[in-house]
C-alpha cells in the first residue's frame, strides 16, 4: 500500500465582497516530505528565475507546520504585489494552515512529515487599487486555503462527484463544453 500522505491536490475559488479583485484561487499539493510533493518542494527553493516563493510565516520566526510555501501564480513585477504576497496573502495562508491543524482537518503528528506547496492568485489590479480592502483580501486567501486544504486530504471532489456533474456543471470563466 502506498503512504496515504504521498500526493493530495485540492483547490478552492472564494469570491470578493462586491467591487474588488481580492478573489481568492490557491491550489495545493500536499504530501509526505520524503515523497514527490517534498522533492518539489525542495527543487523551489533553489528556484531563481520566475515566480517569487516564499514560506507562509505567522511572524518571522514562525514557520507553519506544515512546512508550506508559497508561488504567486503571477510573476510579481512591483513591490506593490510583493509587499501583498508577503504580507496579507502569506499571512492568511499560514492562519489558515495552523487553523487546520487545531481542527484536525491536518493530523498533528503528521506536521513535521508532511509539506504544502500554494499556488496563489494575486489579482494585478489590487496593488493599483485605491480601495483595495486588505481585510477582504485575508479572508478569501483564508477561507480558500483552509478549503482547498480540506478538499485535498478528503481527495474531493471525488469521481464518483465529477461523473455525476459532467453535464450539470459548466467551467465558471469560459466554457466551451
């Protein structure tokens, strides 16, 4: 039998309160630290070219367990989005995975063999945006990490799901089904 712990995907959408671009998108992989998700994981941090990564801290000196980073899914190009990305997107990212912990939706004596990798949206026009609402911002990035973390651990949607809304479902953006 394979390690239950060795490859989980999950994603989530969380939506913006009306009149911003704070939606939320993350996209997860977690597994075991010795196993395909921990090499990735490893090979990011030597990454120097392309999207930024970084740890999701609570503070310096506060690393989450599990070990998670972070990859804007944008290339950041100003301080601007830098300085989101590092601050009220990393903040909720690491909130929301010490949140999964206490609920138990990540098992405690698995968080020091288990590792995130985040795929993060960061709308480019919320650093351009004079009514950016940063508290918005940390609740989707929250609310959509802690989901998409759930969801992966429970592999949902399950197939059985997927079959069933084949044809009842269609793709949000641009469906061509």
């Amino acid at each position: 039998m394979t390690h239950p712990y060795i490859f989980h995907a999950g994603e989530a959408t969380v939506l913006a309160r009306e009149g911003q671009f704070t939606d939320a998108m993350p996209e997860i992989l977690i597994g075991a630290t010795d196993g395909p998700v921990g090499h990735a994981f490893a090979g990011m941090m030597a990454q120097s070219k392309g999207h930024t990564a970084m740890f999701a801290i609570r503070a310096c000196n506060q690393l989450v367990r599990p070990a998670t980073i972070m990859v804007p899914k944008v290339t950041l190009k100003d301080s601007a989005n830098i300085d989101l990305f590092g601050g009220v997107v990393q903040s909720a990212t690491a909130d929301a995975v010490v949140d999964c912990l206490i609920d138990g939706i990540i098992p405690r004596g698995l968080a020091d063999t288990l590792c995130i990798i985040s795929l993060v949206w960061i709308d480019p026009r919320c650093a351009k945006d004079e009514n950016l609402d940063k508290k918005d911002m940390y609740r989707t990035n929250y609310e959509a990490t802690k989901l998409a973390i759930r969801r992966a651990l429970a592999n949902e949607p399950s197939v059985d799901e997927l079959i069933a809304n084949r044809h009842r479902i269609r793709h949000d953006m641009d469906d061509w089904s």
